[in-house]
C-alpha cells in the first residue's frame, strides 16, 4: 500500500515545471521516503523517524528546484513576405518569403 501511495505521489508531482513546484514536490517525497527509512534504521522509533524525514525533505527540495528544465526557446518570427501574387479567386498571396 505505501508504495502505491508513494507512486500515486510522484505521478501526481510529475508535471510540476517552475522551480518552486518542483522543490515542493521533492519536499514531499523526499520527506515520505525519509521518514521510510529513517523509521526502518531505526526500529521505528520517533525520533530517527523524523529526521529521517527532515533530512529527506531538505535533500528532496533542493534537488528537485535545482533539476528543473530551462523553458522552451520562443518560436520564430514569422516569415515575411518578399512577393505578392493573386490566387485562382484574385485574392492576394505571398508566393516568395524572405
């Protein structure tokens, strides 16, 4: 069950894109995943339990803000037209660009 939790939450932060969402987002899991094995190293007691988490959480927010995509490039200019012509109907076209 904890891994179908831990799966539901890392397909949910998937799509995350600016870097704030993401450090959110490795927060969250790397706050479960450190408390998971902060609480089996040991024995389940709080106290490993939660630094385990905390750790997790400080590791997972900054990986995850410092592993954000660069956004696309801008698309280009639109082509202009360097001559006109007239279609079948006499509207003007572009038939050459430059």
């Amino acid at each position: 069950m904890k891994k179908l939790m831990v799966l539901a939450l890392a397909l949910a932060l998937g799509g995350c894109y600016t870097p704030q969402d993401r450090a959110v987002g490795g927060a969250a899991i790397g706050g479960v995943t450190g408390a998971t094995i902060g609480a089996l190293a040991s024995n389940g007691r709080a106290g490993g339990t939660l630094a385990g988490a905390a750790l997790g959480a400080a590791t997972g927010a900054v990986l995850g803000a410092a592993t954000t995509p660069p956004p696309p490039p801008p698309p280009p200019p639109p082509p202009r037209c360097a001559r006109w012509g007239r279609d079948y109907y006499g509207e003007p076209i572009c038939i050459a660009f430059y």
